[in-house]
C-alpha cells in the first residue's frame, strides 16, 4: 500500500497543539475536507507519534497550509526530535492558546470533534472556528517521499 500511496501527490500541512503550557506539532500529509457544513476536516495522526499526547489531550488544534517555500518547515515538523517550535520558528500563540504558525498559505484553529480509531493511527475530525486564507504563494507538495513544488 505504501508503494502504490507514494503515487498520490498530497498538499502538506503542520497540524499544532498546545498541552501542558507547551508546544506540540507535526506534519500531516493525510488532510481533508470532510463537510462545509458544519465546517470538518479531518487528519490522521500515530498514536507513536510524540505529538500524539498533545492532540489527545487537547480541545483545539491549528492547521497550517504550508507553501512550497516552507519545505524546511515540513521537514522540521516531520522529524523525530527536532527542536519544532525553537529559534528557526516564527509563531505565536493564537485563539484557544492554539501555536499558529507565521508565514503560512493559511490557517484554522478547530474544535476537535472526534478521534476515531483507525489501525494505530487516530483520524482526528475538526470543526473550523477561526483562521485566515490571506497567505500569499504556491503550495507545497509531498510526492514519492520528497516535498516538491507545485508545476503548472
């Protein structure tokens, strides 16, 4: 399956969280559109993951629309103990105490509404409540194993 999946190119987000007054977060390649009414989405996260605590636990998450020139910032937030919120990260605290990232194509703060077991991952359905289209740029892609940018 895996083999077949690096076929599908996927756009690439960073899904945070706050826990315990610090910062958590992770890339997600597995996002989706679930309804516009009431606005869901939904993503999937390891229950391994390091992040895994922080979306268990909390009521809010951030999604951040990545652009292709934050290939460095997927990267970041894809590898297993990396400093993700350290020097090389501009970000502040937005609605709900929800890390928001700068710099992004966009972003949602969301209510989580469920966490449904799948396998030894979580799909993690979200209502939106706030967030902001307003980046400007491409966005960026992952596609055998590799961000790339998008081509026309």
């Amino acid at each position: 399956m895996r083999s077949v999946f690096r076929q599908h190119a996927a756009g690439v987000a960073v899904i945070t969280a706050e826990s315990d007054g610090r910062p958590a977060g992770f890339t997600a390649t597995s996002l989706n559109s679930v309804s516009a009414d009431p606005p869901l989405l939904s993503f999937t996260i390891g229950t391994g993951s390091s992040s895994w605590p922080a979306i268990r636990d909390s009521e809010h998450v951030g999604v951040h629309i990545l652009g292709e020139h934050q290939k460095d910032t997927a990267g970041l937030f894809a590898r297993s103990g990396a400093d993700r919120f350290g020097p090389a990260t501009d970000w502040a605290a937005g609605p709900h105490g929800v890390p928001v990232l700068d710099g992004v194509l966009a972003w949602l703060v969301c209510r989580i509404v469920a966490r449904v077991p799948a396998g030894e991952h979580r799909v993690i359905i979200a209502e939106a409540v706030v967030g902001d289209p307003a980046g400007d740029g491409r966005p960026l892609l992952y596609h055998q194993g590799r961000f790339n940018a998008l081509r026309d």
